[in-house]
C-alpha cells in the first residue's frame, strides 16, 4: 500500500485527489484546519485508509505533527500533494492589505514550502528513501487574472520550489512535480457559473471541469517510477480563457 499526504483535503480539489488515491487504494492523510470537512471525505472514501490529522499548514509545529504522525500511523511516506491553499478579494494592488497579502503568502508558499520540507526529510531519510511530491500550481502559474496580486504571485513561486525541488531530490529519489489546473468544479469556482473579471475587466462566464479528472491526472503523475517525472502538467477545462488573447 501507498502512502499520501494530501493538504487542503476537507473540499474541493483536495478532497478530489484524496477520494482518487483512497480508491486506488492509497492509505492517505487527510490534512486540513476544519476536522468537520476532513471526516467528512474520510467517510465518503471507498477503498484505502484514511487517517485525519487537522492541520494548519502556515504552521511549522502543526505541519511537523502531521508527518510524524502519518509516519508513525503507516510506516513511511510515498506522494504529498501539496495542495493547502487560499485566494483573496479581487482589488487592485494598492487597495490590498498587507495583512491579507501576508494570509496568502503563509498558506500558499510557506505552507508549501514547510509541507515539502517536511516530505523531503521523511523521503530523503526512510528506507527504501525516496517518494513524490506533487505542487498544486494553478493556471495562476502561468497567467493572472485582474486584481489577484497576492495568488498569483504565490502561485509563481511555486513554480521556482518545484524545480529546485526536482533538481535537489535526485540524489535521495525525490521527484518533484507540479500539476496547473484550471476551472476545476468546486466551491471555490463555483463564482464562474455567475461571470467573474476578464482581462478586459467585463466580467463572464466561463466553463468547468469536473474535480476527478484532477485526481486521476494526479494518479496517473504517481504511478510513475522514481526514474521518470512529469515536471508539470496542466488539467483545465478546454473552453476556459486561457490559451489565446483576451
């Protein structure tokens, strides 16, 4: 059996990937802040073993916990996706709070960085060493929407953590990987179905995929050997926005 650490795994993509790899029969870690929502994918899961461990990611004792804890529960540590994350309101750069900007950055970076920090000390340590982790990028790698300065910006970062974790893992087996996806369904989306800003600043529709194509894409990343890597992917509803001028 697998091991999994998903963050962010009460709703949305999260609990998307967490549903595939419990079917897949992965035992899985389901992290999240809200224990509600992480039982509640626990107990729709068909297949595996899922184990809750309620977690802060912007916080460094919280994330040690959810590691060890996985570890002393399943004996090792194969995939982290590496998914917490959390968006702001959609203001022009100088309307935003630096508050609010450093509440993205601790979750979307920090977050990210002590969860992997975490994965590569496990995987780099256990014997046979080695694992995956894969980094939740968003399309927001790649291309912004008006007024997300904060997102956007953390979502670039991810993309420098990836590579230097996919260059610093070869010597331990640790490969690292990162998965851009764009309009999955979820309630984070759900505002799409509504209109939301275009780069013209009109505001429009625009289509959805469904969440498990993420998990099976995520899937399909750790089904891998630890010789090949997918660098990064990108999974996004096809009529969405995003290749082309607009």
């Amino acid at each position: 059996m697998k091991i999994a650490i998903v963050t962010g795994a009460g709703s949305g993509v999260g609990r998307a990937v967490a549903l595939g790899l419990l079917a897949a029969g992965y035992g899985v870690a389901l992290a999240g802040r809200r224990s509600k929502e992480l039982e509640e994918t626990a107990a729709m899961a068909k297949g595996g073993r899922a184990l809750v461990v309620p977690t802060d990611v912007s916080q460094e004792d919280a994330v040690e916990n959810l590691f060890s804890t996985t570890v002393r529960e399943f004996g090792r540590l194969d995939l982290l996706f590496n998914n917490a994350g959390r968006g702001a309101p959609a203001v022009p750069i100088d309307e935003l709070p630096v508050e609010t900007w450093r509440a993205v950055v601790d979750v979307n970076l920090t977050g990210a960085f002590l969860c992997a920090r975490a994965a590569f000390r496990t995987m780099r340590y256990q014997t046979p060493h080695g694992g995956r982790i894969i980094n939740n990028g968003s399309i927001s790698a790649h291309a912004p929407r008006p007024y997300a300065t904060a997102y956007t910006a953390t979502k670039h970062a991810i993309t420098g953590l990836t590579k230097q974790l996919a260059l610093d893992g070869r010597s331990f087996d640790i490969v690292c990987g990162q998965i851009d996806i764009g309009n999955a369904d979820t309630p984070l989306t759900s505002r799409m179905k509504e209109g939301v800003l275009q780069a013209n600043l009109t505001k429009a529709t625009e289509p959805l995929m469904d969440s498990k194509h993420v998990a099976d894409a995520v899937l399909y990343m750790d089904s891998l050997p630890l010789d090949a890597n997918v660098l990064f992917m990108t999974v996004m509803a096809n009529k969405m926005p995003f290749v082309g001028r607009g």
